[in-house]
C-alpha cells in the first residue's frame, strides 16, 4: 500500500488545518503558500490522483468539487461577479501538480490577469 498524500492525511485528521468547508465529497483548506489573497484547495476524499486520471465513475465527485467551489466563494464573500474567483486544475509537472491528489486551487482577492502562468 502507498503512503497518504498529505491530502489524505488533512482529510483523515493526522495532520491539523482548519477546514474552510466539508461536506461528503469535499474538504477545503486555505493553502499554506498562497498565490492571492485568497487561496483555497478544494480536495476530494476520494483519492483520485490527477484530473486526467478520473473516470466515469468519478463524475460525481467531480461535480461535487465545482459545486464546493460556488459555496465556498459565496460562503467567502466572492462570488458576486463583481470581485471574482478563479479555479485552477493542475496535471503534471509542467503544469505545477505538487501533490498526487487532484485538488482545486480556488483563487481571489486580487487582480487575477490573464493568461495565467
């Protein structure tokens, strides 16, 4: 058996972070290195290693990500478009995965400008 991602480890309480939002599919957490004002991970509790690893059967799961997400920002004060919020799926190296657990980076409280990166 392979060692827990630190992800799993958050979810499963060996390692503390106060949980911005929980519920059965998801739990969120404010990054520890944030890259906006606002910075929130949204990680399912299902192990699911990168986005492009998902399958039919983790539809669900996916959905429950996205729908975290508007809760999150309204819960956050950000989800009238008149401030904004950015989501962001890494996969792979290149693109900044860091954690094998397919997590999405909530992003606001800032100027996001586009393209990114």
């Amino acid at each position: 058996m392979s060692e827990k991602t630190i992800f799993q480890k958050i979810i499963d309480r060996e390692i503390p972070a106060p949980l911005v939002y929980e519920d059965e599919w998801v739990a969120a957490f404010n990054d520890v290195n944030p890259q906006a004002p606002i910075h929130v991970l949204i990680v399912p509790k299902k192990l699911i290693p990168r986005v492009g690893e998902a399958v039919a059967e983790d539809q669900a799961t996916l959905g429950a990500l996205l729908l975290a997400a508007g809760k999150i920002a309204d819960k956050l004060g950000i989800k009238d478009r008149s401030k904004g919020f950015r989501l962001v799926i890494n996969h792979g190296k290149d693109a900044g995965e860091s954690v094998p657990h397919l997590h999405v980076h909530l992003l606001a409280g800032r100027s996001l400008e586009w393209p990114p990166g």
